[in-house]
C-alpha cells in the first residue's frame, strides 16, 4: 500500500511493487489498473531475497521504500541489492523511539549501505544512502538470515515495524 500512495503523490514517477504473497500482489495489480497506473507502475509477486537475485532488479533502483516487514538486518539485506550507488533506503519504524542499535553502521556496511538516520515527520522512518554495490552475496535465502543475521539487535529492538 505505501508504494500506490507514493506513486499516486509522485505522479511522474514509476514504480515496482514487490510483494511475497501472490493474493496481495493480486489485489495491488486490480488497485493499479483501477487507478490507471498500468503504464508507470508494475506489481511483481516474489519474495524480496529470490527477487534481490534476478540480475535484472540488482542496482536498477532509485529508491526502495519499505515496511517493516521484518527485523532490520533482514531489511536491509533484502533491499540493498536493489539500489543503485547512490540510491536511497526508507523504511517505516514502530511507533516507540528510535533505537540507533537497530540498525549499526558496521551491520549496515556489509551491504553497502551507509549513512543512516532516523526521521519523525509524524511517523517514523529510517533512511540510509547505497555507497557501494551490495556484494553478490546478498541477499542469502531466508533460513540463511535467520540462523546467521547480517548483524545482532539488541534485545527487545528486533520487532517488525509497521505502518
């Protein structure tokens, strides 16, 4: 959903909406038609760490905007692969203050992102730039992350962020 609100307020823009569940890239495809977006918004119906390999995503992004669909180690490493050098990383927080240690420099680094800050216009997000092209490593399969994270968070900061 915040991708067919951004690209409704960036009407210029184009987009991808990747989403893992097929029966709500379903419902994001009939919104995009109904709201005639078919010409500068796609859906796509895959999991961000499979898709994050397809040679034809990896770097080919602006921008990745994000729920947080999950701890932030695997955020980061399921959306870096997707930014171009430069590109930017947004992602939605949980309500409560931020926690710097939720997402480290160092963790952040290994995926090439850099520069990270928390801002609160009302909601919460994080923001970090792509200073590097994320190693061809990333992003590893999901059993991979949960058994060895990108990088540890500290206890009682690991929940998913919503919006």
């Amino acid at each position: 959903m915040p991708g067919l609100v951004l690209a409704d307020a960036l009407p210029t823009s184009t987009w991808l909406l990747l989403d893992g569940s097929a029966r709500r890239s379903d419902f994001l495809q009939t919104a995009v038609a109904d709201l005639d977006m078919s010409d500068r918004v796609s859906v796509l119906a895959a999991r961000a760490e499979d898709a994050g390999r397809n040679p034809a995503l990896r770097m080919a992004f602006g921008a990745v905007v994000a729920r947080g669909f999950g701890p932030p180690p695997s955020v980061a490493e399921a959306a870096a692969p997707f930014l171009a050098v430069g590109g930017v990383l947004v992602v939605s927080e949980p309500p409560q203050e931020p926690d710097a240690d939720r997402w480290p420099d160092s963790g952040l680094a290994e995926v090439g992102l850099a520069d990270g800050v928390h801002l609160d216009v009302g909601s919460r997000f994080f923001v970090a730039r792509q200073r590097e092209p994320c190693p061809s490593r990333y992003p590893r399969r999901w059993p991979q992350q949960r058994r060895r994270p990108l990088y540890n968070v500290p206890r009682g900061t690991d929940g998913v962020g919503s919006t």
